[in-house]
C-alpha cells in the first residue's frame, strides 16, 4: 500500500465509515422485522466477504473496497449486538451485563495491535498488512460457529406472536428449564404487558418521535454519541502514528509496541469503569472520564507544544504519558457506557431504531472527524488539540447539569423521568395486578405481604425485563 499522504489515509479510514453510516438504518429494519440474529448473520457474512476483499488487494481502490464493505458489517453488528445482550441477560445481570458488553472490543484491540507489532518486522512484504487485515476472520469465525446456539430475543418472539417460545427460553436460561419459576412467568407476563401497551407493530420514525419523552431519549442519545467522538481521544487512537511522529517516535516498532501497551491499559480501564458503573453510577463515571480527558488534553498540548521548539527525550515521554491518560479516561466511561446508556433509556418499540440512529450519527461523525484528523494534525500540528480542549469543557458543563442517573432506578423511576407521572401510574398498577394475580385465593393470608414482595420485585427487574 505504500505510504499515504493524509488526504489518502483520511480516504482509506473514513470509507468504512461512510459504509457504515448508510447502512446503520437498514440495519434495524431488518432486526425488527427479520429477528436480531438475522441482523448478526448478514453483518458477519458481509466481514467475510470485505476481509477476503481488503486481504487480497492489489491496489488501494480494492483495499477500500474491502473496508467498505467491512463497514457495513460493522453497522448491522452494532447496531443490534448491545440491544441482544440486554435482552438476553438475568435481570439480576443486566446492568453487568451491559456496562461490560463494550470491554470486550479491547480482546480484539490487544490482539490485532500485538499481531501488528509482530508483522511490523516484515518490512519488505505486503504480508505485513495483510496479516492484520486476515485476522479480522478470527472473531468472525468465532461468532459464525455460535450462531446455531444463539436463540432469538424473547422480547422479538413475543413481538412476533410467537410467546410459546419465548416461555422456552426465558425458563431455560433463567431458571435451569423451570417453566414454573416465579421470576420466568413474571418476566413473561411483564414483556407481555408492556408490548401490549407500546403496539406490536412496525413504529415509524414521525410516531416515535411523536412524544416528548421519546424526544428527550433521543436527544439524549445524539448526546452521548457526539460526546464520545468529539473529545479528541480520536485522534490519540486511530492517528497515533502521526501523533508519535509529531515527538519524533517514528519507527514502526517503537509505535506498535506503545499502541500494544495501550490497548492493554484501555482494557483494565473500561473493567474498572464497568465495575463501578452500577455502585458509583453513570453520572460519577461520565464526569470522572471528561475529567481526565481534560486533564490529558491540557498536558498532551503543552507538552507537544514544548516538544515543537525544544525537542527533548523527556517531554517524548511526557507526550506518552499524556497519551496513556486520555485514552484511560475515555476508555473509563465510553467503553462500559456508550451502549449500555443509549440502550437502557429505550423502550422496545423505538430500541432498534434509538440504536440504529446512534449509529448513523456516529458513523457521521467519524466520516468527518476521519478525513478531517490527518490533514488538522498535519496542517495545526499540536495547535489542533485546542480545539478539542474547548469542546471538552462544553462538554462536562453539559454531562453535569442536563444527564441523568439510570444506575439503580427502575422502570417506574426512569418512565418519570422521561414520560412524566402518568407512565409511572400505568405501569404501577400493571405491576399490582400482576402481583393479585399471581397468588391463589386460599393464600389470602399472606397475600397483602406477598403482593408487597412482588411489587418490589418488580421494581428491581422492570428495567431488566422490558
């Protein structure tokens, strides 16, 4: 492939994301209307094909070919992958489940960074980029082959009249095959009423945008998706060459061999965001991080500046050191919480298209934000972090006084906040006829206390089971 200038890199990198970006809302229709697994198997099949595609290139036309299609992929895989793992998990796992859904991306970040380090001493052989670009099958295949064991969502099943199933599943997966379980029928009859309550058919964009709340989730959403790009760690992580190049760390080695090191310290980090995600709570978590970044921001500036004029092995290490703290405060929240916070604040009905529209806007951003990068770095060199310094500060101003809290709240709680009071009445009183309903007539002794458990068990899994 050569060496490209930074208009070329910015053309190579942000033709994945152009791909993406038109083909995030496809994505949700199909997952809507075809079942969330269909939406994984045509975003894997789609990898294949554009990794042989990019592998096999022969000039940079066919190599972003491939990343184009591999950018599809990636949209019908984003888009649905944190929607099924909230609606796969245990109520008593969910919020585990999905603030550490994210972290997960960092296995394939130290293993395609250490397998490019090794593959950065083939110097003279194409071999060395195709290597990395071939290994993209390693997950693939992984996914492919546990795809016969993957079930369908419950929520979709019911979604799709097919409830007898859905009792299936939720009994074998949450209570070891018990049909009978208190907790399975319960969520049953709960992803039942909601559902029934939102409709079951197909929601346009003009009807889920129709009430205040949903407009608030989504504003939300452009929130946190805009956030988590304009913060500058973009450019720390996918033009980290061209950073180190500004200090004057300019072998290949040297440069793999830190961006290794990096993925490995992200990784601790976003375990450590996800673990206090639910104690600490998101709001904790989203300033902690836009604190460091800033911190970091403030650093990698001053010292790359000082870099500029009096170029010094000690402030190359400074500008490292400063490197390593923004991506740790990034990776402290947007990591375990991008898609857990977007995902949770949606009901069923608009979650695949709150998703899909987090991913279109994201893709957006990084169509500009990826071509722009390079050529600011090039042109601004170090002057270009100002402008990040300033968005950052925006920013925390905004995360403080306008996002809410989710962690611990259920869906009574969350409803009122986005819906108003009425929602929290509904729902309540689904909650107490259920609870009536539950307990057998000649049980009436027990029954003011049990209805009492149950209601507070609803509270505690609402958020879960919807």
């Amino acid at each position: 492939m050569g060496h490209p200038d930074a208009e070329s890199l910015g053309l190579i990198t942000t033709s994945m994301y152009i791909a993406g970006f038109v083909s995030a809302l496809p994505s949700q229709q199909v997952m809507d209307r075809y079942g969330r697994r269909m939406s994984i198997i045509i975003g894997m099949s789609l990898l294949i094909v554009g990794v042989a595609i990019q592998t096999a290139a022969k000039n940079k036309g066919m190599f972003i070919a491939g990343r184009v299609i591999i950018g599809s992929a990636l949209s019908f895989s984003t888009t649905v992958a944190p929607i099924i793992a909230q609606e796969y998990a245990h109520p008593r796992m969910r919020g585990t489940v999905a603030t550490t859904y994210n972290t997960v991306y960092y296995v394939g970040a130290i293993a395609i960074s250490w397998v490019g380090f090794g593959t950065s001493h083939m110097k003279t052989s194409s071999w060395s980029w195709r290597v990395p670009a071939l290994f993209q099958l390693v997950p693939a295949a992984y996914i492919i082959a546990a795809l016969p064991f993957l079930p369908e969502s419950p929520r979709w099943l019911i979604a799709n009249g097919r409830e007898e199933e859905a009792l299936h599943l939720l009994a074998k997966y949450h209570a070891n095959g018990d049909r009978t379980d208190e907790l399975v029928l319960f969520e049953f009859r709960e992803m039942k009423e909601v559902l029934a309550r939102e409709g079951r058919e197909a929601v346009s964009w003009k009807t889920a945008l129709s009430t205040k709340g949903n407009r608030k989730r989504f504003l939300m959403i452009t929130c946190v998706s805009v956030f988590s790009n304009w913060n500058g760690q973009a450019i720390v992580s996918y033009y980290l060459a061209s950073v180190l190049n500004l200090v004057g760390i300019t072998g290949s080695t040297a440069q793999t061999g830190i961006n290794g090191g990096l993925q490995v310290v992200n990784w601790a980090t976003s375990i450590l965001g996800a673990s206090l995600a639910e104690s600490a709570g998101r709001r904790k978590i989203w300033l902690s991080s836009w604190g460091v970044m800033l911190v970091a921001n403030v650093i990698l500036t001053s010292v790359t500046a000082v870099y500029s004029k009096t170029p010094s092995t000690g402030v190359a290490g400074a500008v490292i050191f400063a490197i390593f703290l923004y991506d740790v405060g990034y990776s402290l929240a947007c990591t375990p919480l991008l898609y857990a916070y977007e995902t949770e604040i949606m009901p069923f009905h608009i979650r695949g298209k709150g998703m899909a529209y987090s991913v279109t806007i994201g893709q957006g951003q990084a169509i500009i934000f990826q071509y722009c990068n390079p050529i600011g770095l090039a042109k601004l060199g170090w002057k270009y972090y100002l402008v990040f310094l300033v968005f950052l500060i925006i920013q925390i101003i905004v995360i403080y006084f306008f996002f809410i809290e989710t962690s611990g709240r259920t869906l009574e709680e969350v409803a009122a906040l986005f819906d108003g009071e009425d929602a929290t009445h509904q729902i309540e009183l689904a909650g107490a006829q259920h609870s009536s309903e539950d307990k057998p007539e000649d049980d009436q002794d027990d029954k003011d206390g049990a209805d009492k458990v149950a209601l507070d068990s609803s509270a505690r899994v609402h958020v879960a089971s919807i």
